[in-house]
C-alpha cells in the first residue's frame, strides 16, 4: 500500500467542503460529492489508492465505494422497482467504463 502524497498548496474539494459530504448516504448529497470530485487534481490518485485499501465506503476519487467495492449506485431502500435488474446492469456497464478511462 503506498500513500498519497500532496503538495501543500493544492486546495482539494474533499479538504475545502464539509467532510461528511463524502460520506453521505443521500444520493443527492453523494452526486454532489462525485461532482467536485470531478475536476480534482488527484482524482486517478485517490481513486487507486482507496481501490488498493479497499475503502469501505463513501466517495473516493469520484467513485462510490460499499463494503470495499466500487458500486455503481446505493440501492434505495425498500422494495426494488420491477426493472431494478434492467437498471443495476446498465449502471454496472457504464461504471467498468468508467474507471476504465481513470484506472488505466
């Protein structure tokens, strides 16, 4: 396991907003937290190294993470819509894709 190492004058969204943000279970709140994840100067960084700890939750390098995982999305609570399998296999596809762009 390595670690992250920042210059001191970088201004990080995760260091500059609340911190509970990241780690928020509203989907609204945790599309918030990916967005300012988005223009991160560090964000292929962050992302490799929560993958390599295995975070085990929250945002991490604009990626939501659940029991060490990267997921797609939080599944909502209650009883899943009678498309959930449609949906959960259409958000899987575009999230491979996804860190596909950032991993590699």
């Amino acid at each position: 396991m390595s670690v992250l190492l920042l210059d001191d004058e970088l201004t990080l969204p995760c260091h500059s907003h609340d911190p509970e943000l990241w780690f928020a279970e509203e989907p609204d709140l945790v599309a918030r937290a990916r967005g300012l994840c988005a223009g991160c100067p560090v964000l292929r960084d962050c992302l490799a190294e929560a993958i390599d700890r295995r975070e085990p939750w929250g945002v991490w390098g604009g990626e939501l993470f659940e029991r060490g995982e990267v997921v797609a999305q939080r599944r909502p609570k209650g009883r899943p819509r009678k498309d959930a399998a449609h949906r959960e296999g259409l958000a899987k596809r575009e999230l491979a894709d996804r860190l596909a762009g950032l991993v590699a």
